[in-house]
C-alpha cells in the first residue's frame, strides 16, 4: 500500500480536468492566513524531527499501538496545519508549538513508561478539579490518527471504578479543524461537567453532524476510551449542541438502546424542512432520493425513542426549535412521553437554570439505569446499519429503505412474545445478560408460532436466529447466499463508513471521454477524502493489490473493465456489464462513451466487503453550505453523464439510478 500515487499511475492522471460549477460553493475547512515563513519552516521542520523520533521508538516498542496515537494525534495536527494551510489566527502557530511540546513531554513518558491516562498527563495528586486531557486513536477506516477530549472528573478513582459516561457531541465550527478542536478540549472543560462522570469529546472528522465516517468515529472513540478506563456500559449518555445536538438526535434514534439517555440541543433533524425546500428543491428529489433521505432524517425513526430516555432542549427564541418542536408533536402522538426543556428567552445557547434542570433529571435516570435483559423492545429501522436494540438484531428486511419493526417482550411467565414487521431474519441473543438463569427451555411466541428454545452455545443464555419463508424456522447452518445484510446493505456511501482502499487502475481506459472523467474523479475523491474528512488517503495500483488487502477492505477501484486490472477480473461477476461498445444495466443500454457506471457490490472475491466502482462520497461541495445536506446523493448503484457542466450536486448527469434487491439483483 502507498500513500503516494505510483509513477504510472501518475501520468495517467496528468490529464485532470480542473472541477467546475454552475455555482460556486464555500471551501471546507476554509483556507486559513498565511504564516510568517520563518515560522512555518521551524515548525515543518520540529514536525519532521518528531515524527521521525516516534517512528524510531515505535520500531523497537513491542505494544506501540497502546501509545503511538496518544503521541502522534498531536504532531499530526500540526502537520496537516501545514500542509492544507489551516491556520486561522496568528496564535495558532504558538498553540501549534505547544502541542509539538506536548508530544515530545509523551515521547519521554513513554520510555519512563507510562501509559494511558497516565500518557495523556493524568495526576492523581490534581483529584480536587477536573482533568482536561486530549489524545488519539487509530481509525480502522484508513489508520489515520483521529483526536478526542476527556474531562476526567473530580475524585477519579482508578480503573476499578467504572464510571457514567457521558458522549458530548460539539458543534459546527468551519474553522475548528484539529489544532482548534485540541486547543479548545485542553482548556475548556465544555458544555457539562456532571459529578462522579467521564465526558468524551469526539472530534467526529471536523464538519459532518457525526455522520458516516464521523459517526463511526464515535463508536471508535468510545471503544478507545474503554480501554484507558473502566466504564459503566449501562450509563452511557449521548448528548450535544446545534450541529452536536443533530449528531445527539442521529445516535438516539437509531442506536437507542446504547443510551441511558440523549440529550440534544438546537439540531436539526430532517433535510428539506430544514433547509427550507418547501416549494422548490435546487435539484429534483424522485423516489429514490427520497428513500435516501431516510438514512438520516430522524422523524421516521422516532419511535425507537421508547427504547431509551430523552431530554431535549431548545431556546425559546432559537430557529432551530422547530426541530425538537416536530419531534415532540410525533412522540406526543405515539404516546411516548419526553420532558422538553426550553431556554426562557434564549437563543442559540443554554442557560443556566436549563442546564441545572437537564442535569439533576440525567443524574437521577443514572441512578435507575435500565435493567438488563430488556423486558421490552420496539424498534424500527430502514436499513441493516441499525438493527439492534439489547437481545433482539434485525438481520434481513423484506426490502430496504422502508419501515420495518420488531417489537420483543420477556412476558411475566418467562417466555418469549416477538412480532415483526418487514422483517425476514432475526437473532436472539442473551449472551449479555446470560438469560434465563436456569437451564429451562424457553417458549416462544413468534408472530403467532410457537418455538422453544434450547439451541445453546458455550456462552451461557438463549442465542438462536430465525429466518422467514413461508413461516418462521430457526436457522441451523450459516446461509451461504448473497443477500443484504449487517454492513453490507449499501448504499455507496456506506463503503466510507469502514476500512477501505482506493484502488487505481494502471491503463487508460477505452473512451478519452471515460478517462478524463475518471481523472478527474479520483483526484476529487481522494482530495475529499484528505480534506473534509480530515483522513489519511491510502491507495494502491490495481497490479499491486495484495489478498490480504482484498480480505480486509472495501475496493474503491476507479477505471473502467480493461483499465482496472481488479474490475477486469471480477467483471463477469458484476451485475452492470461495460464494454467499449454497450454499457447495460440489466434491460437499459447506455453509450459506453458518454457515461459511466457508479456502484456498490459485494466483492465476488470477498463477498463480506464491497467493491465499489467509480465513486468517492456522493455528497459533494453544494454540501459544503450546510451538515443537513451531507446526506447520501447516489443510491447502490447509478449512470452517470459527461455533459453536465454542474458537478456541485452530482459527479454528472444522473441518467438512471436505482437500487439493488434484497439478494443484490437488479430488480425486474
């Protein structure tokens, strides 16, 4: 794998054609002010120094991944300050400075050997005020190094104590890339500092609401922090402000039962209402787009909100209260009851007496966390991303992008009661909870059949799936055909949301139309990459690719089928057919010189991860205005035109687009 592009490979790109648009839409993060060059040279040097001595030690560390991100999370700051031009204020290259000191103080505790919260500058000895520390983990996505805050509370105790945790999401700042976010967490405990708890601070890729790769940051960072601390996994909170507070709503929704509670302020929770595309919409939203839509609009998904507590807050003067307004007037009508505090003649900001409020009712929920195994579950979904709620996952739907629900209930009697909705496989697992404490078989009661459960694992608990035809059956054998299912459901975006790697194709395609396209969008993907999602751009040549990299990526392979090595020899497999004469789409034919295929599939040679064809993230610069309209532009697969001048919206004219069935066919 390479992080710079082969020399081959480079000269067939020297064709790039520059991108242009009918509108031109603002730069993310912005382009900061030019620093004194003596400055920028001393620090680009003390960069490379630094880098070089953590490598060193790194080389000859045994358990280097315990401490390496906590050390380079700060130098890398630095150096991607430098390298994209973010700085946005004259102090910053003196905060630049300080984190460059801060990275070599690590360097020298590690060989003294310290590790952990002990690494991050921890003292015990300061117990009588909260601990401000800032550190990093490796993401699985592209291993770049991703920064978090931690307030450590009062009276820490140690990792024998597990602690309530509560998850701050922050809110949108263009500016506040990594050299702000990790200035701002080392000296300014935050929002809320509740008594005997720890506060995460996610940087969540810089501008996203904490969607796709931002939200998987979430969950990385929380699994980071489990292993420095000890944590109470039954009081673990969500909660955030204006772009935080729509990332709050995102979490609690559809991850509910994660959360003893979520506490959202001031986001939004919908696209159209809050952009105000009530009459006119800047590009046509069709069905498709529509069913897209609900991946991240959080009104669909309210009634999984009965599966954990919530305590939203708004300003009374705030434009934003219209969001938690519309939640509140659909929860009233399901009949789930959520306190709603208001800001008395606030505006974009809490205060005081809210926040007192918001605090002794989370404090006294964590007092009462939910009880495991569930005695009651009710969760909906749109797609397999989100399909689990404690002992119930969702693990084949009817047909994606529609509402489908499971509801579970431990009846007084010991038995199960299960109805379902939409829903063609399920797992049942009390592995957690270890359920029932005896030995007995369990009855259940599945849509008005009857099981009885005794299909038990070394783990103690009931475990079993079920799988629909005509009835319901438990499943006894893994199922070996291709269908949706858990990380694998589309659309192309969900590829940017775990381990990928771009792969590049070593010829020029057959159509000159087809390589300048195909130019210019893998330099735009990988420049996307780079800067919006604050991440690490791996790349390698389709002749290069390695069985280990197939086995554990998703392919983002750019080219056409003779170009691209890899396409070439997967292409019998794939459900688009693209020659240099027909492009076809099961019964559409396309002019294979006028556009090109875009698509999500499963791999033929590694069916658990995708290939994805000729496309970065979907959502491009006309996002930039905006988070609520970060949101996935292209379903699993679609063709896409040369002519259009405009790619803000689209890399091209969309001239078809659809998505694949549940058995990843194209439908009929």
């Amino acid at each position: 794998m390479q992080k710079l592009m082969n020399p081959i490979v480079s000269v067939l790109f020297l064709l790039f054609c520059p991108i242009t648009s009918a509108q031109e839409y603002k730069r993310l993060p912005p382009d900061g002010k030019k620093i004194d060059p003596a400055v920028r040279e001393a620090l680009e040097t003390r960069v490379l120094e630094i880098q070089h001595k953590i490598d060193k030690a790194a080389a000859t560390s045994p358990d280097a991944e315990d401490w390496q991100p906590d050390v380079e999370v700060l130098v890398r700051a630095v150096r991607l300050a430098l390298e994209q031009g973010l700085f946005f204020r004259q102090s910053e290259t003196k905060i630049a400075n300080d984190l460059l000191n801060e990275s070599e103080r690590r360097l020298d505790a590690v060989e003294l050997g310290d590790r952990q919260l002990k690494l991050l500058g921890f003292r015990p000895e300061k117990g009588n005020q909260p601990q401000l520390l800032v550190g990093g983990f490796r993401s699985k996505i592209d291993n770049s190094v991703q920064p978090y805050g931690l307030v450590i509370p009062v009276g820490y105790q140690g990792p024998d104590t597990p602690y309530r945790t509560d998850v701050w999401l922050h809110g949108r700042g263009d500016t506040k890339t990594e050299i702000p976010f990790l200035h701002e967490r080392m000296t300014r405990a935050g929002q809320y500092t509740p008594k005997n708890t720890i506060v995460l601070h996610p940087f969540g890729r810089h501008c996203n609401a904490f969607k796709f790769a931002g939200e998987t940051d979430v969950y990385e960072a929380l699994d980071h922090l489990k292993k420095i601390a000890t944590l109470d996994d039954q009081r673990l909170s969500i909660r955030g402000f204006s772009m935080g507070g729509a990332g709050c709503w995102h979490f609690a929704v559809h991850d509910p039962g994660r959360w003893f509670a979520a506490n959202p302020g001031a986001g939004f929770v919908d696209t159209i209402v809050y952009q105000g595309w009530f009459e006119k919409t800047p590009y046509p939203i069709d069905a498709t787009r529509k069913k897209l839509m609900n991946w991240y609009d959080v009104l669909p998904w309210v009634n999984n909100l009965r599966n954990t507590r919530t305590i939203p807050y708004s300003g009374e003067k705030d434009k934003q209260k219209q969001a938690a307004d519309r939640v509140i007037a659909e929860t009233n009508k399901l009949g789930i009851e959520i306190p709603y505090i208001i800001g008395n003649n606030m505006g974009h900001r809490i205060d005081a007496a809210s926040s007192k409020t918001i605090d002794e009712t989370l404090s006294k929920w964590a007092e009462r966390p939910v009880t495991l195994p569930r005695s009651k579950i009710d969760f909906t979904t749109y797609t397999l991303r989100y399909n689990k709620v404690d002992w119930l996952t969702i693990t084949g739907l009817e047909s994606h992008w529609k509402p489908s629900r499971i509801e579970g209930r431990i009846v007084e009697d010991g038995s199960l009661s299960i109805r379902t909705h939409g829903i063609t496989r399920f797992e049942v697992d009390f592995c957690e909870s270890a359920w029932p404490e005896t030995d007995q078989r369990v009855k259940a009661q599945i849509d008005g059949q009857t099981f009885h459960l005794d299909d038990w694992s070394d783990a103690p608990g009931v475990q079993c799936e079920f799988a629909k035809g005509e009835t319901w059956a438990v499943v006894e054998q893994i199922d070996p055909k291709l269908r949706k299912r858990p990380g694998l459901q589309g659309p192309i975006d969900d590829a940017f949301c775990d381990k990928f790697l771009f792969v590049a194709p070593s010829r020029p395609a057959q159509h000159g139309t087809t390589q300048r396209w195909i130019n210019k969008e893998f330099k735009y993907a990988k420049e996307r990459w780079s800067r919006l999602m604050r991440g690490d751009v791996n790349v390698v040549l389709d002749t290069e690719l390695t069985e280990a990299q197939i086995k554990n990526n998703h392919l983002i392979c750019f080219g056409d089928y003779q170009s691209n090595q890899y396409l070439r020899s997967i292409a019998g497999s794939l459900p688009i057919q693209w020659t240099k004469d027909s492009l076809k789409v099961g019964r559409q034919n396309f002019e294979s010189d006028k556009c090109v295929p875009a698509f999500c599939f499963p791999n033929p040679r590694n069916p658990e991860r995708y290939v994805v064809i000729n496309s970065g993230m979907t959502y491009r610069e006309f996002s930039n205005v905006s988070n609520s309209r970060q949101i996935p532009m292209l379903p699993d697969w679609a063709i896409l035109g040369f002519e259009s001048e405009n790619d803000a919206i689209f890399a091209g004219e969309v001239i078809a687009q659809g998505f694949f069935d549940e058995k990843w066919s194209l439908p009929e």
